[in-house]
C-alpha cells in the first residue's frame, strides 16, 4: 500500500455509501492505519447523488478537504457514469470498483479509461437482493474494493462489518446476511 491512499466514493442516497466509507474507515483503523471518512451532500434526499471519501495512510493524516485525485473510485450506482464524471482527477493508476452486471471491459470502453487504469466490477446489487433481500449493495462494495485495492485484508473488514452492525441495532438474521454479501462482493468480484 502507498503511504496515503484516497478514495472517492460515488452513490445516490439510501444505498449505504457514506456508511460504507465509514466502515471501510474503522476496518482499516483496526488494521493499524490512520483514516478519514466523510460525506458530501447534495440536496439531502433518498435517490440523489452523493460522495463520500476516505483517507488511509500508514502516517498521521493532516489534510481536511474532499479528495480530488483519487486512487480508488467505488461506482455504488453505475447509472452515475452517465451523468457524472466519476473519473475525474484519477490518476494513470487509478482503480475503479464498479457495481454492475457488466464486464469490466465494457465499463472500461464506456468511461474511456486508460489501460493503465484498473477496472473491477461486482454484481453488488444482485447480491444485495439475494442475501440481504434489499438493493443495498454497500457491504458487497466493501468486499470488492478490499479486493481489487488490497488496503485490507478481508478477515479485518469482516471483524468491523459485524461490529458496526452490532450493539443491538440491527438482528442476527441482518449481520449475517451482511457479512456474507462483503464476502461474496470480495470473492465475486472481477478484474478487466
């Protein structure tokens, strides 16, 4: 892992985005690193467009503003791509994480991307469905971006997926079926 790692999140609200920065934030905190997790708003509503942002490092973190040129960029709702430019900032490196049906080569070609730029996508939404029983596909995004990023390892993100669903918030019946939509988003998703 590079020194500091940034990471823009792209996703409408109510899909769990911001929440899943913020997991992905103490996860990694547990792991050892520094972290930042925030949120930026739209107009604050269930379906609009929104980012969320995170900072991993291996030193303490100083900078307090969003991230403008992110190392991984998580595409929550792929019907984004037509309206926004998730890629914007990213650099020759970037990796992209992707919640759709489709092949990474196909969502390379449409969003122009460089070869140099890595391209993962997940089905985070079908399995959300299938082992959630919502379209809430921020736990399978968690579980695909420590794959295609490697910032976590997934027994680490597994530990904080259950504790921030714990404490009595939420049932047994909900925690497992999240932990097991992180694991099928890490072993599910695909390169291109």
């Amino acid at each position: 892992m590079a020194e500091t790692v940034e990471i823009r999140w792209h996703g409408r609200g109510g899909q769990g985005t911001v929440t899943a920065a913020k997991v992905l934030a103490d996860a990694c905190l547990s792991g050892g690193k520094y972290v930042q997790a925030f949120p930026e708003y739209g107009p604050e509503r269930a379906g609009a467009p929104l980012r969320a942002y995170n900072r991993i490092s291996t030193k303490p973190l100083r900078m307090h503003c969003p991230v403008t040129h992110p190392n991984i960029v998580a595409v929550v709702d792929a019907t984004l791509l037509d309206s926004i430019d998730v890629a914007e900032g990213a650099p020759d490196d970037a990796i992209f994480v992707v919640n759709t049906s489709k092949e990474p080569t196909e969502i390379r070609k449409k969003m122009g991307l460089k070869d140099t730029q890595k391209v993962f996508t997940v089905d985070a939404s079908k399995i959300a469905l299938e082992t959630i029983g919502r379209p809430l596909p921020n736990s399978c995004m968690l579980g695909a971006l420590a794959r295609a990023s490697g910032i976590i390892d997934i027994d680490t993100l597994l530990e904080d997926v259950k504790a921030s669903f714990s404490g009595g918030k939420f049932s047994e019946k909900i925690i497992t079926a999240n932990l097991e939509a992180t694991r099928r988003g890490y072993e599910e998703v695909k390169e291109g």
